[in-house]
C-alpha cells in the first residue's frame, strides 16, 4: 500500500529515535552517495544556522529565521524533486534551497537586507514568503501554469503550521483540489507558530486530515526521520507528475517537528515554552537519527563523520566572506524591487529618503 493512502492519521516513520529501521517500514531506494549527501547537507543547514544566529547577533546581519530541528524535513523533502521541478518557500527553507542550488551566501545577503541575495535566475525557486501563507495560492498557480503548458514539472510548496489558519491556504489547497494542479503542499508543523501553539490553530486532530474536505490525499509523516520524509514527498511528487491512472493530483504532508531555536532572532521562546519540552523533541534530532543508520551500515565512520565537519565548515566560513565582501547596497534600495515600475508615491518616497540622508549621516538616522 502507498503511503500515500494510509490513514491521515497514522504517521509515517522509518527511523526511530534512535536510528533503527522500525518494524515493517521500507528504506528508500537510495543510494549510499545520496544518503551521505543528505547527512552532508542536514549537517551544513545545522552548522549554517549556528553561524546565522551567531552573526546577527554580533549585529553583521539582520533579523534571522533559525532552522535547527528542522533539517530532515528541508533536505529529505528537497532531494525527492527532479530538476525540472519548483519550490515555493516560506522564509525559513535555507536547506531546502541549498539543495535545490541557491548558494548560502546569497542566503545570507538576502538576510544581510542585500535585495540580490533574492535575485533567483535560472533557479526554479520563488522569492522568500515572509507574509504567512500568502505564498500557498502561488505555488496553486505554478501547478495551474504547468497544466496549461503540459509541462511536467511538479511544485512543492512549504509553510508553516500558523499559515493553516490563513484565507490563503484554503484558497490555495481548494483551487489545487479542483483544478487537480501537481503541487505538493508541505508542512512543517513546529508546534508553535511563533508563541501560538499547535493546539490553538486548529481543533482538527491532524493537518493532514484538512486534505479530506480539499479532494486531495493527505499524510502525516515524522518530520525529524528524514527517510520516512524523502519517502512521502517522493511519493507524492510521482502521483502529482506522473500518476498510474487518473489525472496528476495534489497532496498534504504534514511533517510533525520542532524548531528547536527561536522563531526568529528577534524572539525569545522562553517566554512560552519550557526548557523540558525543547529537551524532549531534541531525543528525536534528525541529524544524529540519520548518523546512526548510517554508522550501522557501515556508510559513515568517524573518520568520514570528521571529515563531513571539516568540509561544511569550511563551506560556511567561505560563504560568510563571500556575502560580507560585497558591497552593501544604498537604503534608497529599499524602493527598487517592490514593483516592475515605480510608483510615484514611491519615488517620493525615495526622494525624501535621500533628502535626510544629504542633511543627516546613516548614523543619526538609526538613532
């Protein structure tokens, strides 16, 4: 049976939380290279995110979304797609642009407020969503687009549990469910939508279940078991290209997480949650669940596991000097990527910018 077609209810594992296949779950079909691709990148998204926080703090960049915790379900779901295919990011997928080949520099400058970190050429990714789930009725639109041209290419689309309390993500999932579009609708249920708990969205006792009343399948899978999530997204991403029988077909995945930072840098989480609670999602921590699956069957060692360390931390290091070596753009910049055209309450907008800037240095206008 596809996993797909199991209970909404009835999540989806194939690792425990200790690394072990559990009791009836198939591997993917991956090969060894992959899978220590994907122990590689899960551990560069963590050693990134460390260096994230680290600069913000430091006042090198700006307000910053941490993603530790939640790698397994960025990097595993990213590797299920073919080339061809798109992702519509919230404004948390650092890995799972990484994968898809956006550069962590330019990650970084995006974050730095360098407007061309976000410049996105010959990359089938759309722009960062910061607004919560407005980016869910794009994705829709991508797959309607891929229809109209006959094009088989499939959108996977990701957002958090907060933006299932949004107008956009019925609209979004209703016109996919209709109009059968091959989009891929991923959640990253981190339990908390900044200080609103999961069980303050919704009183449905799932997410994926909301799939029923759109027409569409929906699964829940173990965000932190990175098999169990390659596994459904892969799945999923066949039945919305290529289906057996019948029209391709959205689906649901909700991937149960936990972030296990601040929602964002200028959140303090100890104000809403306890430190028990973050310990006991830690037990269930992708990258080392993947590394013990991988130790037992004699893929990674600890000479590959420190060599593995070495290289993402260099690769870090390097894109940090990267996007710290350019120049940062004038504030006036700020005007210049909101429209096709400029607007004229913009331009002024823009004039009056300038106008302070000639009578007071950058300085005194922080202050």
């Amino acid at each position: 049976m596809s996993v797909l077609e199991r209970d909404p209810h009835d999540q989806v594992r194939v690792l425990d939380d200790d690394g072990r296949v559990v009791d009836g779950a198939t591997v993917p079909d991956l090969s060894e290279s992959a899978l220590v691709e994907m122990y590689r990148s899960m551990k560069l998204a963590r050693h990134f995110d460390k260096r994230a926080v680290s600069l913000q703090r430091q006042g090198r960049m700006g307000t910053y979304p941490p993603l530790s915790g939640q790698e397994g379900a960025q990097i595993a779901s990213a590797m299920a797609l073919a080339e061809q295919d798109w992702i519509v990011p919230s404004y948390r997928e650092h890995g799972a642009a990484y994968v898809r080949g956006l550069t962590l520099d330019q990650t970084l400058r995006y974050w730095m407020g360098d407007e061309r970190g976000n410049q996105l050429e010959e990359l089938n990714i759309l722009p960062v969503a910061v607004p919560i789930a407005s980016q869910v009725p794009h994705a829709t639109g991508l797959g309607m687009a891929a229809n109209y041209r006959g094009a088989d290419d499939v959108t996977l689309c990701y957002f958090g549990d907060g933006a299932t309390s949004e107008g956009d993500f019925h609209e979004g999932l209703n016109f996919a469910g209709v109009f059968d579009t091959p989009t891929v609708f991923f959640c990253n249920n981190n339990q908390w939508a900044i200080s609103v708990p999961r069980e303050r969205q919704t009183r449905s006792e799932t997410i994926a279940q909301k799939a029923v009343a759109y027409g569409m399948e929906g699964v829940q899978v173990d965000g932190m078991d990175p098999l169990a999530v390659y596994q459904v997204t892969q799945e999923a991403v066949e039945k919305a290209r290529d289906p057996e029988e019948g029209e391709r077909r959205p689906t649901l995945i909700e991937a149960v997480q936990y972030r296990f930072g601040a929602h964002t840098t200028a959140d303090d989480p100890s104000v809403y949650r306890d430190e028990e609670e973050v310990e006991r999602w830690k037990a269930k921590d992708p990258i080392p669940r993947l590394e013990a699956f991988l130790r037992e069957r004699g893929t990674l060692d600890d000479d590959r596991v420190a060599e593995i360390t070495d290289e993402v931390e260099t690769e870090v290091a390097e894109a940090i000097e990267t996007a710290e070596g350019f120049e940062r753009p004038s504030p006036e910049s700020i005007f210049e990527n909101v429209y096709a055209e400029m607007p004229k309450r913009l331009e002024e907008q823009q004039a009056y910018l300038r106008r302070l800037r000639e009578t007071h240095d950058d300085e005194e206008l922080l202050e």
